[in-house]
C-alpha cells in the first residue's frame, strides 16, 4: 500500500492492514506460534526450531516488534522475545469485530 494512499482509509482500516501484513509470512507465524507456545524464548531457540538463518530470523522477529506483536528485553548478549500481550488482544478485538460482523444465516441466501 502506498504512503500517499492509507490516507484513503479509516486508522482502523489501516490497523487491520498493517496486523494482516504481519501475518502474511509463514515464518512470522511460526515464530508467534512458538512464543505463544513458551511463553518467551531466546533468539537462538528459533534457529533451531524454524530451521531458518539467523539474520532471516532477525529479519522476521523485527518487523513482528515494530508493528508491536512481539516485546523483547536484553540479557547480556541476548534478547528475549514474548508476545506483547496488549497488543495481541488488540489485534484479536480488530479482526473478531470484522469477523462477526457476517450476519447471513446461510450460504443459500447470498447472492
């Protein structure tokens, strides 16, 4: 989406967008089902599990922060990474009022 085009759209809309967005790789998923799994985990931890490069990793765990999904703190020289709970009900609330929102009773009565 371009720059000059979110303005088009509601914040709300650009909110979904943006939670959708992180979500829209199979390793960022992987990464958030493995924290909501364990709670916190260590960088490394997911090499190991995903499989994947450590920079990919990096990659991926970076853009799940900036968009708030994931928290981290540093202990000497690692970062521990768990799922920001506040945002997570956030985005939860987002996509659940956007989901119930469908009122047809059955399939046979849309167009």
């Amino acid at each position: 989406m371009g720059i000059t085009q979110t303005d088009l759209f509601t914040q709300a809309q650009n909110d979904i967008a943006l939670s959708a967005k992180a979500f829209a790789h199979p390793a960022r998923i992987a990464i958030i089902q493995y924290l909501l799994r364990s709670d916190t985990c260590i960088n490394g931890d997911l090499v190991q599990e995903l499989g994947l490069a450590q920079p990919t990793i990096s990659q991926h765990l970076r853009e799940l922060k900036e968009i708030g999904i994931i928290q981290g703190t540093i202990e000497g020289s690692r970062v521990n990474y768990c799922i920001n709970q506040n945002k997570w009900a956030e985005i939860k609330a987002q996509f659940n009022d956007m989901f119930n929102r469908l009122s047809v009773p059955s399939p046979e009565e849309c167009c």
